[in-house]
C-alpha cells in the first residue's frame, strides 16, 4: 500500500467519524437534561423542594419545579427550609455545583448525604436539567436558630415514643 492511500483511508476515516460526533454533541445535552430530570423526580428533590408536589401526587408543572418553600421544617435542629434550586443553580458554574455536591452537608430534613453519594455524571446531569428551566420565584426564608421566634408556617419533626422514651399522650 502506498503512503498517499494510507493517508487517504486515514482521511475517510477521520470524515465518517465526525459526522456523527457533531450531531451527537446536541443529543447528549438533550440526553443529560432527561437524564437530569429523571433522577430529581426519582430523587424525591421536588418533595420538599417544590411547593404543593407531594399533597398534588406530582402534578406539578415543570416549569414550576425546585422554587423552594416557605413552609419550614422544625425539629431539634431549628427551621429549615428547602432552599430555591433554581435561584442556587443559576449563581454556579456546574463544576462548582459538583464541587458543592460532593461536600454537601445541611440540616436535616435535607438527605445531603444521598446527594453526594451520587455519581458525578449525574451530578452534572442534574445541574444541566435545573439550569435548562432557568431561575424562578423567591429565596427560602432564612434558618431559624432553636428557641427563637418563627414567622412561617411549618411542620414539627420530634421524635416520638422511641424506646427509652415516655409514651406520648
Ligand atoms: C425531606 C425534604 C428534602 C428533600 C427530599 C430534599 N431536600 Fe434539599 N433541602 C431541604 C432543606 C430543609 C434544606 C435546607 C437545609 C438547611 O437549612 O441546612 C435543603 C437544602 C438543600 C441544598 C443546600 C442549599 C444551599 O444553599 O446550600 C441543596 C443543594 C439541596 N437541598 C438539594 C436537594 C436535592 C438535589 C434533592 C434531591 C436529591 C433534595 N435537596 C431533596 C429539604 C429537602
């Protein structure tokens, strides 16, 4: 074989190669932002991060995903409220958002420690999805510090009757 063909199969072989490359650089946003989406619903993020989804059985639009809540969660820990995704995306880059992912520790009732266990593939697809729907509505109100005054609705999350513990009345 001469060198001039071997250049030219090289060539052919070059040219097949990135049609499809190209074409598949969009595809695998659309993939990551499916693949974004799925895990937040499986993920059980819009249960607390999205106003009214659990009480609605997940008939929420999409457009309205992840906005936070004002309704706090009171426990040993204070208040807590789930925060505006939209809005916290919206100020990361992605690989901030992983950096940030992969630290995650919060208050309860967030399960931060089921966020940082995931893959960071899914990590950056989850952080495509959320940036793909832009930021939306308010900041979550502040914590509030155990024993001090709460303004906001809330759901009180104490233990009960465990053993050790006096029954309830
Ligand atoms: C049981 C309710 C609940 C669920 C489920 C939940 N969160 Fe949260 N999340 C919260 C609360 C409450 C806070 C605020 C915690 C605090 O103030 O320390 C929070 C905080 C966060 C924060 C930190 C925000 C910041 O500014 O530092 C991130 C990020 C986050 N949640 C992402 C997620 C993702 C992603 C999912 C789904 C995998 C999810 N959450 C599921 C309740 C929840």
């Amino acid at each position: 074989m001469k060198v001039k063909d071997v250049v030219s199969g090289m060539l052919t072989v070059v040219v097949v190669l990135a049609i499809p490359l190209t074409v598949s650089a969009e595809d695998l946003k659309k993939q990551m932002i499916d693949q974004g989406r799925y895990l937040i619903q499986v993920g059980g993020c819009n249960d607390c991060h999205t106003p009214g989804y659990p009480q609605q059985g997940g008939k929420v639009p999409e457009k309205d995903w992840l906005t936070g809540d004002v309704v706090g969660f009171k426990g040993p820990w204070g208040v807590t409220y789930p925060q505006n995704l939209r809005i916290l995306f919206s100020e990361m880059t992605e690989d901030q958002w992983v950096a940030k992912a992969k630290s995650l520790e919060t208050r309860p009732p967030m399960p931060w420690f089921n966020v940082r266990d995931m893959s960071e593939p899914d990590m950056r697809a989850m952080y495509q999805f959320v940036r793909s729907l832009g930021a939306k509505g308010n900041p979550a109100p502040d914590y509030v510090a155990p024993g001090m005054a709460v303004n906001t609705p809330y759901i009180e999350f104490y233990p009960k009757n465990l053993p050790g513990m006096q029954a309830s009345k």
